[in-house]
C-alpha cells in the first residue's frame, strides 16, 4: 500500500478498462505518497480528460508541465483538453506535436520532416509551393477535407494528398484536379527537390478553425453513383 509506482500501476489498468473513479482514487494515493512525480500528475490528467472533466485535466496537465515543460505527450494531451473547451487560440499550436509524436517512424514523415509548414500564419501568394499532407485513417482524411475549400481558394495550384480510395471522390467534390495517391512517393521526391512545404492537413484548424463559427461550412461529397447504388441495393435486404 506505500508503494507508490505499484499503485499508479493498479490505476492505469482501472483507466485501460474504464473504470475511472477507481482510477482516479488511486493516483491521488499515489500523488499523496509521492507529490512531485509528474507522471502520476498526467495520468491523473489522462483520466479527467476520458470523463471531460475538462478543467481537472487542464489543471494537471499544468501541474506535469510545470515539472516537465518540454514533454511532449503532456503538451499534446492538453491541446486536446483545449480543443475540447473550444479554446482554439491557445490549442493548435500545442497540437502541432502530434506531427513528430506520431510519425517518427513513418518513412513519409522521414522524408518530408525538413520541409513540413508550421509557421502560425499562411503565405499570401497564392502561387507559393504548399501542399497538403493526409494523417491518419479515412475517416479523419474526410474530416479534415471539410477545410480543403478554405485552402484551396486561397492556393488554387496546390497539391492534397490523399488516400487513393477517396481521390476520385475529393476530385468531382472539389473541382480540383491536382489530388495525388499519399504513396505516390516519386511525387513527394519531385516536390522536395522543387522546393514545396508540406502542410499536415489537421493543421489547416489553425488557420481556417479559430471560433464555432468556423465549423459551420459543411460539404455534400460528390460519389461514384454506380457504386454508391450497388452498396444501396445490399443493404435493402436489411429492413430495419
């Protein structure tokens, strides 16, 4: 029972399997034992954070920076407690960390990491060489497209990589022609050597996402109408 570590331990597997007021019950016996470790301080932050206890979270993430200012698990975890309070300004810088956290031993990432877009505001030639990266699965990939006119009024000979399954969709949604396969590494190579900035696409938020105001631009997505009748007619048979 005075093993601090141990019961951080015993905590972090209540989280793992939701049940967070054992959890959180734990880690402040483990703080109580041990008050300067900050690892217990972010995990106690994790836990607020899964049941949106928002300023709870907020307020140790503070307390394990304090002890850790530069940790960048603690710094991006927070940006996700600002996002959720629509604290936009203060949020996306702090969630540009995610860039080298997640990708560190992804071969793109490796390849474009000197030439990725993180300055706070965007070029104001609309001719400037940028282009856009996709992150993470298909789902996020027709999320963050949701800003892709934003981007593309102001930089209309872009380049957006994407998945190849939802290239031909994005190019009838969008009337834009210069969609590129996310694989297609000889394009990426070809970019580099021309000298383009490569822009993560979640980072557009920082530009084009600053007030609730700004989610307000939806898309209708422009499909294939064959295919998008031959899952219809599959799935008539389920009446309910």
């Amino acid at each position: 029972k005075n093993d601090s570590v141990a019961i951080n331990n015993l905590a972090f597997c209540y989280f793992k399997i939701g049940k967070y007021e054992k959890a959180i019950k734990l880690l402040y016996n483990a703080l109580a034992l041990d008050n300067k470790n900050h690892f217990f301080m972010y995990n106690l932050a994790n836990a607020y954070k899964d049941i949106d206890e928002l300023e709870k979270a907020e307020e140790f993430y503070n307390k394990a920076i304090k002890f850790n200012p530069k940790n960048q698990n603690y710094l991006f975890n927070k940006s996700l407690v600002l996002l959720k309070k629509r604290n936009y300004i203060k949020a996306w810088p702090l969630y540009d960390i995610r860039i080298g956290l997640r990708n560190k031993n992804d071969k793109i990432y490796n390849l474009i990491k000197k030439n990725i877009y993180l300055n706070n505001k965007l070029p104001n030639n609309k001719n400037c060489k940028i282009c856009v990266m996709p992150e993470q699965g298909i789902g996020d990939q027709l999320l963050f497209s949701t800003m892709y006119n934003d981007f593309l009024k102001r930089y209309p000979k872009a380049f957006i990589f994407t998945d190849k399954r939802l290239r031909n969709t994005f190019q009838n949604t969008f009337k834009f022609n210069n969609f590129v396969n996310q694989e297609n590494i000889g394009k990426i190579k070809e970019l580099i050597k021309n000298k383009y900035k490569f822009l993560y696409a979640a980072s557009l938020g920082k530009f084009f996402r600053n007030n609730i105001k700004d989610f307000s631009n939806a898309i209708k997505l422009k499909v294939n109408i064959n295919i998008k009748n031959k899952i219809k007619k599959k799935l008539e048979k389920y009446k309910k």
